[in-house]
C-alpha cells in the first residue's frame, strides 16, 4: 500500500487479527512518501520483500501498536523524515534492523517502548541524531542491539547527536538470525556506534554479549569515519566480552 495523502491516520481494530501479508512477492506493506502527518496503527505487516512500516521524506509521522516480522529488509523504518515517533512496537526477523531512522539531523524523533528480538540489527540509525531518542525499550536475541552508524552512502554523515537511555539490553549474540553480509562485524555487541559523534549513551542495562556489552569504534566506508565527543555513564554492564 502506498500513502501520498497527507495527515491520515490507518488503524487497525487488532494488530494480531488486520495483517498484511506479502507473499514475499510484494515490496513494502505500508509506504508512507512525502505525505506529513501520517500515522500508521495496530497493524501487523510480514512477508514483503523490503519494509514492513515505512515513511520516507516527511514531516511528522507516528507508528504506534505495530509489529513487523520476517520482512526482506526492514522491520518499521523512517528515511529522510523528521518530527516523529515509534512506540509500543515489535520488530523480529529481518536481515538488517528491525527499527531504522535514517539520514536526520536533526531527526526531532523518538523510539520508545518497543522490542527487537531475532534480527540482524535490533535498531540501526546511518547519519540520524540531533533530537533523536532510543529509549525505555527491550532489544534481546539480535545479532547486535543499538547500533548508531555513519556511513558515505547516505547524505549528512557523520551520524551525531543520538541519546540512547533507559534501555535493556541483553543477549544479542544469534547468528542463526537473518542478516545481511555488512551486519556481521557487529555480531555479540549491546551498544555500539561506530563512526559516530557527540552521542550520549546513559542508563542502560547491557548483558549478556560475548563481544562488547557497550563500543565505540570508527567506521571505514569511502572516508574514515572517528568516534569521538561520547557521552557514556551511568550504564551497568554485566556478563560481556
């Protein structure tokens, strides 16, 4: 389904019962484009071949009671938008994160109660910060929890300003998980920002990670990308590398 009308709300009476199903023949189950305002909930969307959820090029949006599993690419996915929010959701089962904001600085944005589990990624953001906010959610069972990033093949890099707090952390280690090739690296880690600058990571519960609980690593894509300016206190890390 694509959504060019702006300010619309599509609502589902039960997000276990109003499921979009692919086939895995179909791209994307919902995909918001240069339409403000839209708000998407109580919906499940599985089998495409891209997204489940996506918004890209708008200005304020809302996923709320959504849950996305064993989609091609991503599970709820917000690219090139600002102004928004992505709450009480469940992502599981795709090959690169299960919540993506992407390309925002700043993003005004926020991911709030929400559980990742069986992805590659739990929560990836390429050149996102500035107002965004991980937070006050569950990211267990992926090949890597958080995962703030800087990369040159989308706009604005180097990924900066992100606050991730308040989170529980624990158990990302699965390799039998779908995952993408350029995912592997971050295999075992709770936290990790690689190649980003001026985030705050503060708060959180970390456990279970036989590489890193919590890393800050530079990125070498076409530039090398160094992390520095970090913010990280207040985090307890237990049962890690």
């Amino acid at each position: 389904m694509r959504v060019t009308t702006p300010y619309v709300t599509i609502r589902g009476l039960d997000r276990n019962r109003v499921i979009l199903d692919g086939g895995f023949r179909l791209a994307n189950g919902i995909q918001v484009l240069e339409a403000d305002g839209v708000v998407l909930e109580n919906l499940t969307a599985r089998h495409y071949l891209l997204n489940g959820f996506l918004w890209n090029g708008v200005r304020g949006y809302r996923g709320s009671y959504l849950t996305a599993y064993a989609n091609g690419e991503y599970g709820i996915f917000a690219y090139d938008s600002v102004w928004g929010r992505i709450e009480r959701s469940y992502a599981s089962g795709h090959p690169d994160s299960g919540f993506y904001i992407g390309q925002c600085n700043p993003c005004h944005a926020v991911i709030t109660d929400v559980l990742a589990e069986g992805n590659a990624l739990g929560f990836s953001g390429t050149n996102a910060g500035g107002d965004l906010a991980i937070v006050n959610s569950e990211w267990r069972g992926n090949m890597a929890g958080i995962v703030p990033n800087t990369l040159d093949s989308e706009a604005d890099p180097p990924q900066r300003g992100a606050l991730v707090a308040g989170n529980w952390v624990h158990d990302n280690d699965r390799l039998d998980v779908p995952a993408e090739p350029l995912q592997y690296p971050s295999y075992g880690i709770g936290i990790l920002v690689t190649g980003g600058r001026d985030d705050q990571v503060v708060r959180n519960l970390v456990e279970g990670h036989p590489a890193f609980g919590i890393a800050l690593l530079p990125m070498l894509d076409q530039r090398l990308w160094v992390t520095s300016g970090n913010l990280v206190r207040e985090n307890l890390v237990r049962g890690s590398g």
